[in-house]
C-alpha cells in the first residue's frame, strides 16, 4: 500500500476535510478582492470587490454565492 503524504486530506476526518477546504475557498475569494464582513444577522457577509466604496448600499453574498459568481469570472 502507497504511504499517503502528512498534508494528504485523506488523512484528515470528514470534519477536518471540510475544514481545509472552507479556509482554501476563503483564501481564494480574498485574493480576488472580495471583503469578509463579521457580525451580519444572516449568512450574507462577503462584499464584492468594488463595493467596498458605500458599504452601506452593496450587496452582501453568501459563501456560496460568492464563490459561484468569482468562479464564473475566472472563466
């Protein structure tokens, strides 16, 4: 049996797997220039990049979304 790499996420519980792969995908988005908000009452709290002028007035994503819609421009 091939002996798996320490960083492998094959190592890794289900849980920690996830893990891993949440802090990439925020590591992505904020290198594309969106913003991460703390402390909105829902689950909408990435600002896209060039909204962050009026703050007040721009749309809120989800992580989702806002993955979804980065994902699109990179294409």
């Amino acid at each position: 049996m091939k002996e798996l790499h320490p960083s492998d996420v094959r190592n890794r519980t289900k849980e920690e797997a996830t893990w891993i792969l949440y802090r990439a995908e925020m590591t992505y988005l904020t290198s594309r220039g969106w913003i991460m908000l703390c402390g909105t009452p829902d689950g909408r709290y990435y600002v896209a990049p060039g909204d962050e002028e009026n703050l007040k007035d721009a749309t809120l994503y989800t992580h989702d979304e806002a993955l979804k819609i980065q994902k699109e421009k990179d294409v």
